[in-house]
C-alpha cells in the first residue's frame, strides 16, 4: 500500500482502497465456510451475522462454533474466545502512540474493528506517518473504509456462507478454508525487506508451531508474538 504523491492527506483514500480489495478477496471464501460450519452447527442466519457482527474475529468465531456444536458451557466458550483474542491487545498496543493525535471515538472505533488484516494495513500506514499527519481527517476517514470495508465482507460472507451453503456442500473442497491463510501470506510478504525482519518471520513462525505441537493451542500465537517482538529488539 503506498500513498499516491501529493502528501499522506491527498493520497492516503486510495492507498487505503486499494488495501481493502484483497483482505476483502481473502474474507469472501474464508467467511463463506464459516458460514456453512454455523449452518451444520445449529445456528440460524440471524444468528450467524449477529455473531460476526458483533465478534468479527475469524478464529475466534471458527472455536465458537465448534465448541457450540460440541455443547461446551457457554462461560468456557466466552473465555476461550477472549484467549483467543488477546492478540489483538498487542496489536493495538503496538500502534496507540502512532495514533495518540486520533479522536477519541475515531479511535475507538479503530481499536474495535481490529482484525489481523486491518492491522497488517494500518500499522504500515503508521510507521510512515507522524503522529499528527495520521490524525489528519482524509486519513483517519480512509483508515476507518478499510475497516469498514473488511467488516461489511465478512458479515455478508459468514451470513451467505449459512445462507447458502447448502447448495455448496464441503467448501473445505474447493480450498475456502485457505483463503485467511493466503491473505496473511500476502500482507507479511512485502514487510520482509531485510534480512533481519525474514529472521524476526521464520523464528517466530517456527516458535508457534512447536508451541502449537506441545499443547499450548492458542497460547501459541500470543508466546509467538512476544518472542518476535524481542527477537526484534534483541538481534543486530
């Protein structure tokens, strides 16, 4: 995502728009065979739009349903989801002073609507602009249509998905189910410009999976994180 010339104000709408196009690409298959799992589950379509609407986290929302299916008691399924979720803490963290000069309720809503793709988009956006330029009303609007762009595809794309998923059968089949997947490959790949940040990539994803194959589950994604972020600090 760049800016076209003219400044971050002038330029940043159309950065931000063309951000938005694949995360929404990536969503559309992704949020359809989760839609098909909530049909298969029990869950009605009112059901599964107002669990994206208001969860709007793709992992969570996959554990959800299956631990729903399996009738697990709904305070372990709460507290599963919001371990789940503790990676949006970090990621939040890492851009609040980046967006310090952002209004209170623009932030907010920021914060809210944080997916890992929207992040991926925004964090990058920061690290090229101050403080006061990203608080600048053309970029905080452009920033909020990115989110509100990857939220309104994957609302319809969960809803369809229970909709209409009959008609479709298994979309594991058809490969719906890598569609997050290629979406974070794609955002990761153009921030690996140095050696160093491959390193910071290939660690840490080692470091994941070998926490996911001892039994740590979702801690697995938060412990990875952590050590990125030191290996970061820590490596020349």
């Amino acid at each position: 995502m760049v800016f076209a010339s003219g400044g971050p104000g002038r330029g940043a709408p159309a950065g931000f728009a063309r951000a938005a196009i694949p995360i929404a690409l990536g969503y559309l298959p992704a949020g359809f065979a989760l839609g098909v799992l909530a049909r298969e589950a029990g869950f009605s379509v009112f059901e599964t739009a107002l669990m994206s609407a208001s969860v709007f986290a793709g992992s969570a929302q996959f554990t959800m349903v299956a631990q729903m299916s399996a009738r697990v008691p709904g305070p372990l399924v709460v507290a599963t989801c919001a371990m789940v979720n503790l990676r949006y803490l970090l990621m939040n963290t890492s851009v609040a002073a980046r967006m310090s000069k952002v209004g209170p309720i623009r932030r907010a809503l920021l914060g809210i609507m944080t997916s890992d793709e929207t992040y991926a988009v925004n964090c990058s956006m920061s690290e090229r602009l101050s403080p006061d330029e990203f608080a600048a009303p053309a970029v905080v609007s452009a920033a909020l249509g990115v989110d509100a762009v990857s939220y309104l595809s994957w609302l319809l794309a969960t809803s369809g998905g229970c909709l209409f998923g009959a008609m479709l059968g298994d979309a594991e089949r058809f490969g719906a189910d890598f569609g997050l997947t290629a979406v974070f490959i794609a955002l990761l790949a153009p921030r690996l410009k140095d050696a160093k940040q491959l390193r910071v990539a290939l660690l840490s994803g080692a470091a994941c999976v070998v926490c996911f194959l001892i039994g740590l589950g979702s801690w697995s994604v938060i412990i990875a994180t952590v050590l990125a972020a030191a290996l970061g600090v820590v490596l020349p």
